[in-house]
DNA sequence: ATGTCGTAACGTTTACGA
C-alpha cells in the first residue's frame, strides 16, 4: 500500500497538476494540506473517477485536510482532539484496511508559528502538545498508525539548505525540534530518515527570490510511523521533480511503501 | 524589484497567510 502526503497550496488552483501527479503516481491514499476550501467547493469528481473515496476537512480560505483512499475510509474523524475552542481544519484521520493489516491513516497540517515569538508560536506550541498525547493514545492498541503531512518543522540543520537563514524562524527553532522529538520519542519512525541519511533532501522550496532553481529548500513535510507500521515499510521517497512543472505547489509529495 | 502565490472581499486592488 503506497501512501503519499501532499501540500497543494489550494484545491481549486492545483487540480490539473494534482490529478497529472495522481495519474503517474497512483498512490493507493493521499494525505493532502492546505485545500484553501470549505468541504461543499472541494472538487470530487477528478478523484471519484480515478477510483478514490474522498473524506475531506475544509476551512474559507486558508488551511484545510483530506484523505484521498482507493480503499473504503473507515471511521473517519476530524479535528485534533484537546481543545474544543480550535476551528482550524489541519487534522483527519481514518482507518484503511490493507490486504494484510488495518492501518490508522492520520493527514496533518501543523501550524506555521511565525512570527516567534508571539500567540502564532504559542498556539504552534500547543498545537504539537496535542499532537503529541494523540499520537501517544494510538500507540496503546499496537497496531500501525501513519501519520503524515506538512509538520512546519525542519528537523535537523541538514534538512535546509541555508541552516542559518532559519535560526530564529518557527520552523527550526530549538523548542520547535523538541516538540518535534518528543513525538518522536515516544516510539514512532520518521520513515525518511529511518532510509535515507545525509543533507540535501527537501520537501519545500519557496516561490520567492528563485528558491527553486539554487535548490535553497528545506525538509519540512514528514511521516511518522507507529513500531507496527514502521515494520511493514519496504520504501520511501520524495517526488522532487513534481516542483520544476507548471503551476507548482511550493511543496512536493513524500511518500511510503507499507506490506499492509 | 525588499524578488511569489492563492484566496477573499464593500474586487479592476488590497490584505493576509504562507
């Protein structure tokens, strides 16, 4: 079962070039971000006819997550759980039975935080504190659980390709990566690093100041896998060249192989 | 040129978020 990630930068503005992606690709789930869409304007048809059942979690304007599943979407839920006050659209997940295993899909959108410090960063913060006690909850059952998506969090300096520009940014700011590795540490695989190592793998390049062509990006899209989904993965990789095409999302598919 | 893009709105332009 081949998963994939996607921040499209807006539904309606990237659907030729989604549909071209999904067309070569042919992924068995997506996980997309940043729909820019209420659920009633998100197109259905393009994925219907490709085979795909649609659950989607939409928001006016900005933010905004769907599962793309060629398999039945079970148990669907929206929203990330611990705090009832939050309308921002950036968490669904769903179950999706494989031929060998069920596996929790979770598709993800974590806060941007900018400017920091500021109540941007703190509801970042917050945001990856529930994150983290989700994710801890789906560990109990000791089953595979994928979640994946756009983290807004550059892991390591290796993963930019100007460390320094991104010192004080959001994105990489040391209580950004702790929250970020707590995550990690409570049990779960970052899927690329746990198969490729070294720098100059990026997920994200910026539409300003020619970003693209000097390859200055940065690796911010990830997926994290429980123990059980982690020993079923037999692949991972970035779809690079997807960024080089018309009308580019500034962020390129990531995605796994699961023995599920 | 503080370098781009997508979306919304009291829209033919500005504001916002990224």
């Amino acid at each position: 079962m081949r998963i994939a990630c996607f921040n499209i930068n807006g539904i309606k503005a990237r659907l030729g070039a989604l549909t071209d992606w999904l067309d070569e690709a042919a992924p068995d789930v997506v996980l997309l971000q940043e729909l820019k869409s209420v659920d009633e304007a998100v197109p259905r048809e393009p994925f219907e006819e490709r085979g795909y059942n649609v659950a989607t979690h939409g928001q006016k304007g900005f933010n905004g997550v769907a599962i793309l599943s060629k398999r039945p979407l079970e148990d669907v839920r929206h929203g990330l759980p611990g705090d009832a006050q939050d309308e921002q659209a950036r968490w669904i997940e769903a179950t999706v039975m494989g031929d060998r295993a069920a596996v929790r899909v979770c598709g993800l959108y974590l806060p941007n935080g900018n400017p920091a410090p500021g109540p941007k960063y703190d509801y970042k913060l917050a945001w990856m504190e529930r994150l983290r006690v989700r994710a801890a909850e789906m560990l109990v059952n000791e089953e595979p659980v994928l979640m994946g998506g756009d983290y807004n969090v550059i892991p390591q300096d290796e993963d930019a390709a100007r460390p320094e520009a991104w010192r004080e940014d959001a994105l990489a700011l040391p209580q950004s990566r702790a929250a970020f590795r707590r995550v990690l540490n409570l049990g779960y695989t970052e899927a690329f690093r746990a198969r490729v190592q070294g720098p100059g793998h990026y997920t994200f390049w910026d539409y300003q100041a020619g970003a693209w062509n000097r390859n200055d990006g940065i690796r911010i899209d990830h997926v994290l896998l429980s123990p059980q989904a982690a020993d079923l993965m037999t692949g991972c990789g970035i779809d690079r060249d997807i960024r080089g095409r018309d009308k580019p999302s500034d962020h390129v598919p990531i995605w796994v192989e699961i023995d599920a």
